[in-house]
C-alpha cells in the first residue's frame, strides 16, 4: 500500500456524508419535516464518494463503484419515502 497525500475529493466526500448522517439522525429522531431531504442529501453524497473512488481516483473497480453508486440512490429514496410516510402516520395518530 502506497501512502502518500490525502485525496482532498475523497476527505470532503467522507466529511459531508458524517455531517448528512448526524443530520438525517437527527432529523429521523425528532421528527422534523425536512428529514426526509437530508437522507437524500446523504444517499447523493455516498454516491458521489463511489463515483469519485470509481472514475477519478480509480481506487475501486468502475463497475462495482456505479453499482454502489445506483443502490445508494435507490436505497435512499426507499429510506426517505419511508421516513415521510412514517412521519405521516404520526402526525394523524
């Protein structure tokens, strides 16, 4: 294993998912409305992070870097929709 710089992309990438999870936790936790948005924002950042190790910096292989990437988005807006219905219910109840 080489070591060398840190990849600035890479870092800003790994920062804005932290800041987007401890968010979306947040958010999750109290209920507020504008959960659901954050959990996108953090499905788009781990699908930014794939493709950036995928297709600029070619840690991983591209393919499986656009497969994480798809499920990513797929498996936030499974997340987020269940999140708005979830926060639906509660507010009838």
């Amino acid at each position: 294993m080489v070591i060398g710089q840190p990849a600035l992309p890479l870092l800003i990438a790994f920062l804005l998912q932290a800041v987007f999870g401890i968010v979306a936790g947040v958010g999750v936790w109290r209920g507020a409305p504008w959960a659901p948005l954050v959990i996108v924002l953090l499905g788009a950042s781990v699908a930014a992070t794939a493709v950036i190790e995928g297709f600029v910096l070619w840690i991983v292989a591209s393919l499986r870097a656009l497969l994480e990437a798809v499920v990513a988005i797929l498996v936030t807006f499974l997340i987020a929709a269940h999140v708005k219905g979830q926060r639906r219910i509660m507010s009838y109840g």
